[in-house]
C-alpha cells in the first residue's frame, strides 16, 4: 500500500527535487496559485529562459496547467487529486514511524 503512495507522489517528488522549481511553486503559492513567467522572473530574479524551462519541468510533471490572459501565459498550480493523496499518506507514514518509540 504504501508502495502504491510512493509510486503514485514520484512524479511530484521527481519535480520538486531541484531548488528552482520549488521557488516557483513557492511564488505561485504567495499569488494564489497562479502567476506569469514575467511575475516568477522577478520574483526570483532569474532570467525568463531559466523559468520557462523549469515551469515546463512542472507541467510535463502535470503540477502546473497553463492558460492564456491575452498574450501572457498564466501557470497556475494543478496538482492531482491522487498525488495529493498520495502525498498525505506519505507524510501520515513518516509522522506515525516517528512518533513510535524505538528500542
């Protein structure tokens, strides 16, 4: 069972395995989920190629969907409802390992 959380939360945990790309998420979450490459650059203050390639990353990993607002592109964070789970279960699996006393 937990085999399933860990095969299901790879893609996620894949993503989010490299700083930039978790600054980006961070940024959407302070936007409420959604923000332009041109919002993430400044905010991060890194240069649009380099956002751009990492919100490809996010949404090939299907963490980020995309829409248009005139010529902006909006990302806008997407993650399944199954990997969501997934991760829950995950945590609720470390938290319980930890709160066990060991010998």
């Amino acid at each position: 069972m937990i085999h399933d959380a860990l095969t299901t939360a790879l893609p996620v945990l894949r993503a989010l395995g490299e700083e930039t790309r978790v600054q980006i998420i961070g940024v959407l979450l302070e936007r409420d989920g959604a923000a332009t490459v041109g919002e993430v650059q400044a905010a991060l203050g890194l240069p649009q190629s380099t956002v751009s390639r990492h919100l490809r990353i996010l949404l090939d990993a299907h963490l980020l969907a995309v829409s248009r607002a005139g010529a902006q592109r909006v990302y806008r964070l997407d993650v399944p409802a199954g990997a969501l789970d997934a991760l829950d279960q995950l945590v609720g699996e470390v938290r319980r390992c930890q709160a066990e006393p060991h010998a």
